[in-house]
C-alpha cells in the first residue's frame, strides 16, 4: 500500500524514487512499443505480398491455360514466396523460447496435405499407367475430379496460413513461427493440376510427380533450416 519494499522497513532506510530512471524507463517502454508496432507492420505487409503472390500463381495455374514451362516457375515461386515469409520472419522478431505451441497443428495439416497430393496423383498414374493420353488428362472425368481436390487443398492451407498469421500477430510479439509445409503444400497442388493439364505422355507424367515432390521437400527443408538458424541467433544475441 506504501509502495516501500519490507528490507527498507527493517533497516528504516526508505529512499525517494530516482525520477530520472523512472523517465528513461517510461521513455524506453515507449521506445520499445514502438518497434514492435513497426515490425508487425513490415511482417504483416510482407505476408500479405506473399498470399497475394500464391493467390496470382494458383489463378493461372488452375485454369488449364499454361505450358510446360510454368513447372519451372512455380518451382522458383515457392522459393521466392518463402524468402518472403522469412525476411517477414526475421523481421517480425523471432524468440526461440517463444514458440507459438500451434505451429505444430499447422505444420502436420500442411506435412498431411502434401502426402495426400503426393498419393493421389501415384494412384491416378497406377490407374492410368497403361491408358492413353486422353483417357487421364484434365477434359477426362477423373482429370476434373483431381483438379477440383488439387484446387480444394489449394485454398484450405492457404487459408489455414493467414489464420497462422493472424493469430501470430494478435497473440505474439510479431511472427513467432510459419509452418512452411502450409506454402510447399500449395505449390504441390498447383503443380499437379498444372501436370494433369499440360502433359501428353505417362513416362514424364511419372516422372514429374516424384521430381515436384523431392523439389517442394527440398526448398521447404531448407525454411526450416534457416528459419530455424534465424531463431537461434536472436535468442543467442538476447541472452
């Protein structure tokens, strides 16, 4: 109620508050408040680039409207989309013994999203390994069937990746964590539906499956590595 501490009773020795710290404390606090509002503003306005990005790669690749060639791009999209998710990472402020506990809900929906896709275009090649063209790609029956699950999984992590977000900047101090297998998950679905619409040829079709797979795991890897590098710094440069 007095505001003294009990050793200041004991000893009867009761100072007078030092105003000058209390200014620079107040004056810090304020400092302090600051950059942090500043870099919640650069990691949102970072995360915000990179869905819209994913948003503009899914509308063209989903639309059956493309040739070969975008495979390619889309492989380098997905590095581009993580480099911006972790300059948005490292600019939010990452602290390793802050972790955000629901990342990991989120990684095993992405990780569960990627081996679905992964399964379901072995399973259409096993059906179709003997067929012709025609009879697998996307004007077929079962080629739409595909595409419309591909574009489904497209939309949900992409959808579970800005709650992510939304939930990191509102319950933590900035970006505490990103769950990379949300973006590898939707650039898989986007390049098999771009494999069911473009490819004439089962020995390509089997063999672009597994090559799309090892290079979304590849470049997803290589997040967690370095995000995890990230983390590990600032905590180092805390203590």
């Amino acid at each position: 109620m007095l505001d003294i501490r009990i050793q200041d009773i004991v000893i009867g020795d009761v100072t007078e508050p030092d105003s000058e710290t209390a200014v620079t404390e107040v004056v810090r606090a304020a400092k302090l408040q600051d950059k942090v509002k500043k870099r919640k503003f650069i990691s949102s306005g970072l995360s915000c680039i990179a869905a819209g990005y994913m948003l503009v790669c899914g509308w063209y690749s989903f639309r059956g409207q493309a040739d070969n060639s975008i495979l390619g791009y889309l492989t380098v999209s997905l590095a581009i989309v993580i480099a911006i998710m972790l300059a948005g990472e490292k600019s939010g402020g990452v602290h390793m013994h802050n972790g955000n506990a629901g990342g990991r809900v989120y990684n095993i929906i992405g990780f569960a999203s990627m081996g679905y896709c992964l399964v379901m275009m072995i399973v259409v090649s096993s059906i179709f390994n003997n067929s012709g063209a025609d009879s697998w790609k996307i004007a077929g029956h079962i080629g739409k069937i595909i595409n419309v699950q591909l574009i489904i999984f497209f939309v949900l992590n992409l959808a579970v990746l800005v709650i992510q977000d939304y939930n990191n900047e509102h319950k933590y101090e900035g970006v505490m964590s990103v769950a990379y297998s949300l973006v590898a998950a939707c650039f898989m679905s986007m390049m098999y539906s771009c494999l069911l619409h473009t490819l004439s040829d089962m020995h390509s079709f089997n063999k672009y499956i597994m090559i799309i797979a090892v290079a979304a795991v590849i470049e997803m890897l290589a997040a967690y590595f370095i995000s995890f590098r990230i983390k590990k710094h600032n905590w180092s440069f805390e203590k």
